[in-house]
C-alpha cells in the first residue's frame, strides 16, 4: 500500500465517513463478530439492564443484545455521524420501542443524556 492509501485507510478507521465508511463499518463488524459475541456473553445480562456501547459500529449486533434478557436498553455514542446513521438504520425497530437510543458525539465529552442527576 502506498503511503496516502494508508493515510487514507487511517483516517477512515478514526471516523469512517461516506461510502467507504459504510463499508468499512460492514467489514469490521464481520471481522470483530468473534469478540463482539463473547463481550455479549460475558455481560452476562440481567431483566432490564442498561447497557453504554461507546465506539459502536453498525450495531448490527444489537438483535443478539436484545434475546439476552427482556427489558434491556441500550445507548450507543458513536463519533463517526456516517456509522451512527447506518446504527439507526439498521436497528429503527428498537429505537421506535424506546429500547435503543444512538448518539453521535465529539469523542471527548460524554453526552448530557448521561450525565448523573
């Protein structure tokens, strides 16, 4: 690989964008499928349990969550917007029953929604 192409593959990795964002997001969620299964297991979750997800991908892993137990809700930080809106795409069904919230987010400061009160 040539010096930009790596560049450029780099800047993708630190906040995919566009196109090759999409893509990029469909091919780290297949190459991580292993650890993203075993992190689900070893959450070992509960009824009702809430779960942050910072640095999501696609989510597309979101459906496995979910069987885990009932009641479950889960808020995802993302700071690529081009990931977080394939996120929301991917996963309307539990976002529309209030089980799945996404936000996209500078990386840095942590979202009011969760700050404590």
């Amino acid at each position: 690989m040539k010096n930009i192409e790596l560049n450029q593959l780099a800047l993708q990795l630190m906040r995919p964008h566009g196109k090759e964002g999409k893509i990029l997001g469909k091919i780290m969620n297949k190459s991580n499928k292993n650890m993203i299964n075993d992190s689900i297991i070893a959450l070992q979750l509960e009824k009702r349990n809430k779960i942050l997800e910072i640095g999501l991908g696609n989510c597309k892993h979101l459906k496995e969550i979910m069987k885990k137990a009932k009641g479950v809700k889960y808020f995802g930080f993302e700071v690529s917007e081009t990931i977080t809106q394939e996120a929301i795409q991917i996963n309307q069904k539990y976002i529309k029953k209030r089980k799945a919230l996404f936000q996209n987010y500078d990386g840095q400061k942590m979202p009011r929604i969760l700050a404590p009160r």
